[in-house]
C-alpha cells in the first residue's frame, strides 16, 4: 500500500513537473530543448521521490505563480519579482533573519519592490518549514475586555498564544508589532521579535484641516509599508515550498477600506464619522460611506507625503485590464476572482466591475494549504 502511494505520488509529481518544464522552456526559448532537462527531472524523481528546481526556473516559477494569483489586482508587474533564493535555510532563527532582511530590501526606503523569498521545500522524507504568521508584520490585539479588543482584532487569539508562551506584550497600544512565529524543519514553532528596522510605518493623518487634518495625529494611526504574505505554500511543478513570503505594495483599500474599517479589525469609521461631524443616527445618512472615503483619502495622502509606494483603487483597476490584454496577446488567459479583483470601495466606478473573469486554477500558484488559517491565529501554539 505504501509503495503504491508513493508510486501515486511520484506520477502526480512527474505530470506536473513536465507541464511546468515545458512551460519554461516555451517561455524562456534561450534556455533551449526540453527534452534533455525532461529526462534529468524523470531520472531525479525516479531516484529520490522529487527534484530540484534550477535558479532559473524557481525564479520564473515564482513569478509565473504570481501571474497565476485569481485574487491579486497588481499582477501587471508580475515579470519584475525578485526573487530570493534561500533553499537552504531550514532553521527557525535563519528563516526569521532572512525573513526580516527581506523587509528591509523589500520596503527600499520607500519605493516598495516586490520581492519573495523561497526557503527549503517539502520532501518525501520530511515537510519544509512553516512560517505560521499570516504576514511578516502583524499588529497585536490585547482582548482584555469581552466586548473591546485594543489593536487588531483579527490577531487577538494569536497575541493570547504568544503572551501565553512568554512574549513580553509591547506597550499596549493599538500598533505593537507582533513576533514572528516560524517552525523550522524537525522543530516546534518559535517566536521571533521583528527588529525596529524592518519595518517601515506610515503615521496617517487627513489631508483637510477642515476633515479634522491635524485632529486625527493625536490618534496615532498608523500603518506598515509592505504587505508581505507568509502564510501561503508556493507551488511549482508538483515542488511545494511552505515557506515563501512574497510582497507586492499596497493599495490603499487593502488599508482604508479592510484593515482599519472592517467591524472585526480596526472598526474605525463610527470614530471617524464623529471626528468630522458625521450624523450616525441612521445608516442612510450614509455616513459609513462619507466615513469609508475620508478614510481612504487619508491613507493615500500619508502613503505619499512619506513617499512610500501606494497603489489607488481606480490606477490599479486600469492597470489590471491592462495585464489581461498583454495577456491575451501573448495566447493565455487570465483568471481572476471577481469578488477580489473590484476593489471594495466605489466598485461600479471601476472598469474591473463591468467584466466577467474565470476563476481558473493553475498548477503553479501560491496556495493556502489545510491549516494555514488556524496556524496564523495561534490554534495548536501553545
């Protein structure tokens, strides 16, 4: 039964290794004939139950995967990824290191790149490792009270982990960084406090004086600059690499829109109607909406006075439909989640809205696999 499966294993392997290969070299001519390059894969995995990507198809296979991602709207750039090869490193502390240097080169004072690190992949013998947090930076969530969370919400069960497993709380305001949870290879998940220099904030302040501008710095809202995803399993001809935290930049709805004005995150619009004399007594004053886009204006206005790349719904919108047509002229097809590509605000005022995608999935991709979700909350840490 075993070796049955590991048979079954090795052809699922195989038939995504071979489209995977044939694509590179269709879409790299220079690099030649498949066949030679079929034939040392076929005999690697016939060998050891797996093979080895070369630089260059882990750096074209991360991008293509990028390409690839049905709910990102900002995969016009997807052939300028840098990509950090780190195959290596299996270790929690070495992980957490180039996890952090990676920010650093990522965030390039200011002129956000889009980057991933790939570390050591799954084996026959042994799974890779993990990095639990859901992204590399995180704000902490202090739920001391039962009906108030101070911070992120969403990261409250993972900051009771994590002071349960002796982390010192930052200063209990609402922008404490959390550590970093990575589980190296035959080793249980450890916490790694995110240096100072890594990360780049943008304090946000109203662009209006009179929207209440100078009001809202007492506030000490503020936000990071590089949205960098580390709970998600890049995949590549059948290779599946668990640990590869890659980074666009922002848009600013991802921000304004999501982060702090979502009722199970931040929760920040009934503070912001009130701040700029909004009536809240009823919805169809539409005062959430009035809330939402002065929100969002501030965010965008923060973003470019630190000049740190940001992205506007709209730009980003254009931008998408202009991937989709080099595409197709190039004879592939671009598949998109439409509940992810139009931007949650103002959406019928993008042109995103008025077009119909095909959810497809593709074999190389980067993908949530069984328990990613649980693991980014804490569940099973301490």
């Amino acid at each position: 039964m075993e070796i049955r499966r590991q048979r079954s294993h090795t052809a699922q392997v195989w038939e995504a290794a071979e489209e995977f290969v044939r694509l590179f070299h269709r879409e790299n001519p220079d690099a030649g004939d498949p066949r030679a390059r079929l034939a040392a894969v076929r005999a690697e995995l016939a060998g050891t139950g797996t093979y080895r990507h070369t630089p260059e198809e882990l750096v074209h296979g991360a991008r293509v995967a990028w390409r690839n991602s049905n709910r990102c709207i900002g995969r016009l750039y997807w052939n300028s990824l840098r990509v950090r090869d780190r195959r290596g490193l299996t270790e929690a502390g070495e992980i957490a290191g180039e996890c952090f240097e990676h920010l650093r080169e990522a965030t390039n004072r200011g002129r956000v790149r889009p980057t991933i690190t790939v570390f050591a992949p799954d084996a026959p013998d042994r799974p890779g490792p993990l990095i639990w947090s859901e992204q590399l930076v995180r704000y902490a969530g202090y739920g001391d009270h039962p009906s108030v969370t101070v911070g992120d919400a969403r990261n409250a069960e993972l900051t009771s982990a994590l002071l349960a497993l002796g982390w010192s709380r930052g200063s209990g305001t609402p922008f404490d960084l959390l550590p970093l949870v990575v589980q190296g290879v035959d080793d249980k998940p450890r916490w790694f406090d995110v240096p100072p220099d890594a990360v780049l904030e943008v304090p946000i302040e109203h662009p209006d004086g009179a929207e209440g501008g100078d009001g809202w710095t007492d506030w000490g809202l503020r936000w990071h600059a590089v949205p960098a995803i580390s709970n998600m399993c890049l995949e590549i001809g059948g290779i599946h690499y668990p640990a590869a935290p890659f980074n666009g930049w922002y848009m600013g709805t991802e921000i304004g829109a999501r982060n702090l004005a979502d009722t199970d995150r931040y929760n920040l619009l009934p503070a912001v109607a009130r701040r700029i004399g909004l009536d809240t007594a009823s919805d169809r004053s539409l005062w959430k909406d009035r809330a939402l886009v002065e929100l969002n204006r501030a965010v965008l206005h923060s973003f470019d006075r630190a000049g740190v790349t940001i992205a506007d719904h709209h730009t980003e919108s254009r931008r998408f439909l202009t991937h989709v047509e080099k595409e197709e002229r190039r004879g592939r097809g671009v598949g998109a989640d439409w509940s992810w590509i139009v931007p949650p605000i103002s959406g019928s005022a993008t042109p995103v809205f008025h077009r119909t995608f095909e959810d497809t999935p593709s074999a190389t991709a980067y993908v949530h696999h069984r328990g990613a979700q649980e693991r980014a909350q804490g569940r099973d840490l301490v």
